[in-house]
C-alpha cells in the first residue's frame, strides 16, 4: 500500500484540456476530454475525532468537504494534514486520511482532485477496550466484546498487505451485502447472506483482517448503524472439559448477542476463529468419544448461529486454516469465501519495509533519515534496481537492493513470522545500539534462512 501523503498539486481542469479520461477517470493523456460528474472515481476519507471532541459529526463532515473543496489535491493513500488555520477543525479533529485509491493509482497514474468524488466518514474510536465475558468459576471467558469502531483495532487495515485487490474486494462484498439488507431487498428474489470465511494457512493474517474489516464497516456505514459491537466467540472455550457447563454459556452468550441484534441501530458481527473447531466438535460428539450433553451443546450453537444468519444487522465473520470444505451447514453457503495465502515476493518486501519504518520512527535503527526515498515502495523498486549506482554499495540505493534480497529470502514465512523477523535479527546483533541498516538488513536475511530451515517440511 502507498503510503505517500497526498500532495498539493497545479494541474489543468479538465475544462481547460490537458488530461483525459479513459477508463474511469484515471488515466492520464494529452488530448483534452471533459469528465463528467458520473464518471467521478468515489474516494473515502476517514476523519476521526479527537476524544475530547464533542462536535456534531454532520458538522465534521461539511467542514472537512469545505476544506478538501478549497483545495487542490492529488488523491493518494494516507494522511492529510489537518489545517492550521481551520480552528474548528484542529480543535476537534484528530487525523483525516484519504483510503482505497490504491487500485486507481497503480502504475504511476495519480488521482486529481476533480477527477474524485470525496465520500467522507466521520467517526470517533471508543476507548473502552475488550470487554471479556467474566463467568466466574474459574472457567475460561466465553467471548470478548469491543465496541466499534475501537481504538486498538485502528491502523490495523493498513498494516495488513496482501495481493492487490483481497481487502477491497471483501470490503466491497460485505458493502453490498449491508446495502442490500438496508434497502429491503426481498431475500426469495434475489438471495445473499452475511457470512465471510477467510481460509487458509496459520499466520497469515485471517483474524486480523476479519477485525480490521469489521471496523471498517463500522465506520463506512456509522450513518446508517451509530452503534457497532464486534463479539469474537472463544469455540475452544465452549467446548472445553466444562461440558456440563457448555449449554448455559451457548445460552447466555446467545441471548446477549440476541439482545445486541433486537436494536436495529445496531451493527453486530460475530468472529467465530478456526471455525473446523464445531464441525470436530460435532464429530467427536457424534462417535460417541464426548460426554452425551455435548451434542446438545454443539447442535445448540449451531442452530443460535443459523438462526441469527438471518438477521438484517448482523455479519459473522469466520476464519479457518483448513482449506478443504468444512462440514458446517452455516458456512457452508457463505458468500464470501476467500483464500489468505502466504504473502507473496511484492507483499514480504513491503511488510518489512513497514517493520523498518517503524525502527526508524523510534530510533532503533539510525543512518536512514530520509526512510521513503531509501527504501521505495515495490512498484518504484523495479526501476531503481536497474540504475547502475545500486551496484555500489556506499550509495543508499543499494539498501532498497538488500531488503528486496531479505523479502526473497522469505519465501514460505508467514506475515507472522515477518512481523517477527526484525525483532529477531535485532536480538541477535553484537552491538544493537545505534544500528546501522546495512548490518541489520543482512542479518535479517540470515535470519529469515534459519527460520524457513527450522519450518516443517
Ligand atoms: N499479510 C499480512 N500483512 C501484514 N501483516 C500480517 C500479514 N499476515 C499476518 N500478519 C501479521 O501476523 C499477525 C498474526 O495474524 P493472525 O493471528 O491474524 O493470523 P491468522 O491467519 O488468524 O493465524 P492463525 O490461523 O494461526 O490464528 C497479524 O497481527 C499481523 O501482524
């Protein structure tokens, strides 16, 4: 993901000539042609408040169209200063940020202020943190509850990289799945659920992107539901050796998300991690090998599950890291099934190069003051690697070279273990202090060997 801030920019109307419109008001050419008002590319820009704030969001919202009016901007993903001398804004707003143009402004191509259609979303991070279902007991927690959108779940969208276009298509399904719900379209007509299933290998990021989408939505669509609970169910914890107990937790975590769904102002979703757990529960259950209640117990939630499905403001979000068909009816029919896989070459270069962006903006690593043009992104990688100065090794082009050798050198670890490898390498320097990249990113490397050299075969 880019991560360059929009920038003022001195660029023709399209009135006047100067630059076209192809394919959606994107790209850029000579022969003068007028966009038209529908042809406008729609852009979110997220505006949080400060918590102190206690402004109007309506209000928010007109004053930042007004500012970004006044303007003359290039759209691109990442923030936009707050202006100083807007006093209603500083005093209320913590940080706008411009989202999702990244599958507009790849190769080069920028988005122009005229040729985008700002949709700003207002919203304020609750403070509140993970709310644990307490049973007492000494049994383990049932579920954690956060409200929406939560503070330790923001910049957590962003941290996660993937082939271009995963996020934005699950973000686009669960849109529409929301839009349709919300205009009353009739579900013998035309059919379509709420349930999102993300599988694949361990690490690779599932439970994050179900949360981090999950609050998207909450701020995308908090002018239709103010209210957004995200309640993440622990199976493991269901299906424990508390069987006896499993029936009245199913049936009190139940009846609360129950309670929850009963608003209609209220956006609910239902995080259910490595969901297979249910179907070998159920098996367990079923050969006979687990106390006689446990079926109940399973069928129980089963059903709970089915039947809330139905519910207009409700998403539940599974993840799996089997890959195969799961035996579960509920997500059986889901609508958004999507594979997470390992990240690939482009993927790896960039998540490391967020982790050393990170040690530059707390000072672990030194020497690397000007971090963007050191260490491009990928797409501009390319280009720069087939300049000659690369070749030598005093010139700080040659570190964009190494990191893209470290990334390659990771093929087959998860975005775990590479959010992990930073910390490694910097445990195993001689001397940590005052580090410099070159060393480090050359330790990274040999790092990155021995731990794909420890995975199992
Ligand atoms: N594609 C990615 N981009 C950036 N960070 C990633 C990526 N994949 C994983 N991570 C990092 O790994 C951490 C762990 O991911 P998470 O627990 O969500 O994975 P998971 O697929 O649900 O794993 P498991 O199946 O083992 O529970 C994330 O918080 C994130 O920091």
């Amino acid at each position: 993901m880019s991560a360059s801030s929009p920038m003022e920019v001195s660029m023709q109307n399209p009135q006047d000539g100067g630059i076209g419109d192809q394919n959606g008001g994107v790209t850029i050419n000579s022969a003068p042609s007028p966009i038209l008002p529908q042809d406008k590319v729609l852009v979110s820009v997220e505006v949080s408040l400060k918590p102190s704030s206690t402004a109007r969001a309506n209000d928010v919202q007109s004053a930042v169209e007004r500012m970004l009016e006044k303007r003359s901007l290039s759209y691109s993903d990442g923030p936009v200063p707050v202006p100083l001398d807007d006093r209603f804004l500083t005093e209320n707003v913590q940080s706008i940020c411009i989202c999702d143009t990244d599958e507009w402004v790849q190769n080069h191509e920028i988005l122009l202020f005229w040729q985008v259609k700002p949709v700003v979303h207002v919203f304020q991070l609750s403070e509140e943190g993970a709310c644990e279902d307490v049973s007492g007991d000494g049994q383990p927690s049932t579920f954690n509850e956060w409200i929406l959108p939560a503070k330790e779940f923001d910049g957590m969208w962003e941290s996660l990289i993937y082939e271009s276009g995963l996020k934005q298509r699950l973000l686009r399904y669960a849109a529409s799945a929301l839009l349709f719900t919300e205009k009353g379209v009739n579900p013998f007509l035309v059919s379509w659920n709420r349930i999102v299933l993300l599988h694949g290998p361990p690490g690779t990021g599932k439970t994050s992107l179900c949360k981090a989408l999950a609050q998207k939505l909450s701020i995308r669509f908090n002018s239709r539901y103010p209210q957004c609970q995200l309640i993440e169910v622990n199976a493991h914890s269901l299906f424990s050796k508390w069987f006896s107990e499993s029936g009245k937790l199913v049936a009190k975590l139940f009846s609360k998300i129950q309670e929850m769904v009963d608003e209609e102002n209220n956006l609910v979703f239902v995080l259910i991690d490595e969901v297979e757990s249910l179907a070998a529960a159920r098996k367990a259950a079923l050969s006979g090998s687990e106390p006689s209640d446990s079926i109940r117990v399973v069928n129980a939630l089963l059903t709970q599950l089915d039947k809330l499905k139905s519910a207009p403001n409700v998403i539940i979000l599974t993840t799996s890291n089997i890959t195969a068909a799961i035996d579960i009816a509920f997500v059986d029919r889901a609508d958004i099934k999507a594979y997470v896989g390992p990240p690939t070459l482009q993927a790896r270069y960039e998540i490391l190069r967020s982790c050393l962006h990170e040690l530059v903006r707390t000072g672990i690593l030194s020497h690397l003051e000007d971090c963007e043009s050191m260490l491009p992104n990928f797409a501009s990688l390319k280009e720069k690697l087939n300049m000659p100065e690369v070749q030598d090794a005093q010139t700080p082009l040659h570190l964009c070279k190494q990191l893209f050798e470290t990334a390659e050198a990771c093929e087959g670890l998860s975005g775990r273990s590479l959010r992990k490898l930073p910390f490694l390498a910097h445990a195993a320097l001689a001397n940590p202090y005052g580090c410099d990249p070159s060393k480090f990113l050359s330790t990274m490397t040999d790092t990155a060997r021995r731990e794909r050299s420890e995975l199992p075969d």
